[in-house]
C-alpha cells in the first residue's frame, strides 16, 4: 500500500505477533498448540474478510475499552511467523513502546469463531493483540516502525521545516 493511499491515525508499527511453532499450554502441560503456516493463513484470510470488524490493540488481555490503545490494520503471513500492523493512537503508550518500556505482544484468538449473528464458523479468528511484557509465545521479534509510519514522519518533519524557515524570513522582513 503506497503511502498517498493510506491515512495513518496515529504511530504504525510492524510487529511480529505470533511465532511457528509447538506450545506447551501451561494449564495442562500434556497438550500442545501447533501455529503453523497453515494456521497463519487462515487467520489473515478471515482478517481480510473482516470476520471481526476491529482488531483492538490493548493493554494486557482486556475488553475493557478503557485499555485500548489502537487496532491492529494489517496482518501479513512470513515464513517464520504472522506479523501485525499495530496503529497505535495513544500518545502515552507510544512513549512507552518508543523508550522500550513495553515490550512485545500476545494475541487473543479463537479457533473456531462463531458468528453470533448467524451460526457460521470461521475457523481461526484474532479477537485481539493485548501489548504485554512477557507474552505467551517468547523469541518474537520486536517494534518497528512501518515505511508508511517513516514516510509520514518525514514529511511532517518537512513541512515543520518549511514553517520555520517561512517564519524566519518573515520575522526578518519585518527588522
């Protein structure tokens, strides 16, 4: 998606939100959940197909609105995992990504959502990405901003620049 096409509403970063592998379920360490490739897919296709209208961003696991921070806007399937596109659009927890004091992510999702509406099974849904320290799924990598994210803050810090070289000459003309 080229950046012209794309309206950022707050800090958009790229973050890999669940890693391939087996995992053990600490409550009945006896069964394993399997996220393959296979799996990541199908949660990006019913993604697309806004299964779910929003994906919220929040803090820790909650559905308390209160803790919403963003939403996720984009999901990507990589060979090593399936990766988010968190717009994040409280400042405060911007500051807090931005000078490492929150760390990484774990998703919330259902393995076979039921549309309350009409019965239908989707099979893997997101229902959301809390922002966590210490998430389920560990070796993830971490928060980085998007090309879009950089390109908009270019050209906000362009036309920063602009303003204030208009208004230096502007105050100088009046000397």
């Amino acid at each position: 998606m080229c950046s012209s096409d794309l309206k950022i509403n707050g800090t958009q970063y790229r973050k890999m939100i669940a890693k391939y592998g087996k995992w053990v379920n600490p409550l009945f360490p006896i069964e394993y959940m399997e996220l393959d490739k296979e799996w990541a897919q199908e949660v990006a296709n019913n993604f697309d197909a806004k299964v779910i209208d929003h994906v919220p961003v929040p803090l820790n696991h909650t559905d308390d609105v209160a803790a919403n921070t963003g939403e996720l806007v984009a999901v990507e399937v990589g060979d090593d995992g399936l990766y988010g596109i968190l717009e994040i659009r409280d400042w405060q927890t911007i500051d807090k990504i931005e000078n490492g004091v929150i760390f990484d992510v774990s998703i919330s999702f259902d393995w076979n959502y039921v549309d309350t509406e009409n019965g239908d099974e989707h099979g893997p849904v997101l229902l959301h990405v809390a922002l966590v320290n210490n998430p389920y799924l560990k070796g993830m990598s971490g928060f980085e901003k998007t090309e879009d994210q950089l390109a908009k803050e270019e050209a906000e810090a362009a036309a920063w620049r602009s303003e204030e070289r208009r208004v230096g000459k502007e105050c100088r003309s009046r000397w």
